[in-house]
C-alpha cells in the first residue's frame, strides 16, 4: 500500500528509480565528480565518481545506501554509471517493487540537444527480478527552474495516513482490452493482480499503473495517469491519458471482450 507501506509515507528516501524517472533533478559537474540534487522529500544528493575509479570489486566493502555507490565513465558523448551498494529497504516504483543488496544499476544519459537528454537505466537484481530489464526516458530541461526544498512530518501526518484503493478482479477485469489513440497506435491494458500493465509504444516507461480511485490508475515511474470512462450504460467506452497539463483519448476497440489475462511478474 503505497499511501501506507512506502518509504516515502515513513519519510524516507526513495530509489534511483523513482527519483529519475519522477520530479526535477539538478546535476552538478566537475572534473572528478558529479552530484546531483533531487526534489523529492528526504533524498539525500548523490554523488558519482569520474575520476576514473570503478566499483570495489568486493561490493561487502561498501556501506549499504539507499543510493548506493556510483562510478561513472564517458563512452563518447554519453555517461555511463555503474551503482551497486544498495540496501534493502527502498521501493523502485510506487507499486512497491523492492530492491535488495545485490542490486546493480547500469546508466546511460546523453545530451541529444541542448534542451534534451536520452536517459536509459537498466536494473539487474537477482534476488528480485529473474532477469535485467532496462527502462528509457526523454528528459526535457527546464531553464530557469530552482528545486523547491520539500521536507516530511511523519510525526505529524502520520496518524492521517489512509491506505490506497483496492479494486476488486471483477471491475478490473472491464478495462482490459485494447485501445486506440491514433491510427497505428493501439494501446493494450491487461490486469496484473491488482494493478494494470498498458503496452503503449508511446510511452513505453509507463507500464504499470496503480489504482487512485475505480477509474484513476497513476503511473509507478511518471506522473502520468490513466482515467477510464463509462457511457450511462456502465460500459467502458474510452480511456484519457493525462500527463503534464495534457490529455490523450484512447477508444476502445476490437479487444473489449478478449479474456483477460494475469500479467503479473513471475
């Protein structure tokens, strides 16, 4: 349960996950090393060696973080970071996939242009996962932009805490099927034990969505969200894609009567 169970309800850190793929980050370079600040409560900055180091080669070397140990090197014009070093307590995703101590995180980021920065980062944790996945992003710059400090009271919210919304199989069980958004771009949703995954070529990132409300779902890396709507019929009809001020509206299709199949992580 998110809004109850993550670190960020218990005012702790998050992931580098969550924190790369949700809200504003600073990064600050010099020659040896890179720091970089993030706008999120209670995320310590992080820092990234390029001085040429790598990483121990015993990782039990290493104090176990929530951020872990980075070292990066350039491959041409794109940063590569490698980070292990992790502890087990944080949460990749808002869906509450855990990290454990044998985590690693591979990074990729490149400058397209002056205004955009490809971001590509690759989990592999074996004590988790059954094998590496790897997630991309585009990072878009934001000028002029200073980080809001942002500080947690768990003592003082914490007994307001509520816990999150648990739909039942059989309402999840009515937006599964397909949706289109433009011709060409059809977008799939299937039911993963209480949560939904949604194949969109166009945001690819954006797989699993968790329940806010029956028709709400948000997405576990983003701030996007997903809100499904009914005709005075109860049938679903369409469903808007919403993120950053704007919407997106997906029809239903073909697939609106396909079964539904359990998509949940093996």
């Amino acid at each position: 349960d998110f809004r109850k169970d993550s670190p960020l309800a218990r005012c702790l850190p998050v992931s580098i996950p969550f924190l790369n793929f949700r809200g504003l980050s600073r990064i600050v370079q010099t020659p040896g090393l890179i720091v970089v600040l993030h706008e999120s409560p209670n995320s310590p900055h992080r820092t990234i060696f390029t001085d040429g180091r790598e990483l121990p080669k015993d990782l039990n070397d290493l104090n176990p973080a929530w951020l872990g140990y980075s070292a990066g090197h350039w491959e041409q014009d794109t940063l590569v970071v490698n980070s292990a070093g992790f502890n087990d307590l944080g949460w990749l995703d808002v869906g509450g996939y855990p990290q454990t101590e044998a985590l690693r995180i591979t990074e990729r980021l490149r400058r397209r242009d002056f205004g955009h920065m490809e971001y590509e980062l690759t989990i592999d944790d074996p004590k988790a996962f059954t094998k590496p996945f790897t997630l991309r992003a585009d990072k878009t710059l934001a000028p002029d932009t200073v980080l809001l400090e942002d500080i947690c009271e768990n003592e003082r919210s914490g007994t307001h805490l509520v816990g999150g919304v648990k739909i039942a199989p059989e309402v999840l069980s009515k937006y599964a099927g397909t949706y289109e958004f433009a011709p060409g771009r059809q977008v799939m949703v299937t039911v993963a034990g209480d949560q939904l995954l949604v194949e969109d070529s166009a945001h690819p990132a954006d797989r699993l969505f968790v329940a806010r409300s029956e028709t709400v779902f948000l997405s576990s890396v983003s701030m996007a969200s997903i809100e499904f709507v009914k005709d005075a019929q109860g049938t679903i009809t369409h469903l808007l894609r919403t993120e950053g001020g704007k919407s997106e509206r997906g029809v239903r299709g073909g697939a609106q009567n396909q079964p539904v199949q359990d998509r949940r992580p093996q």
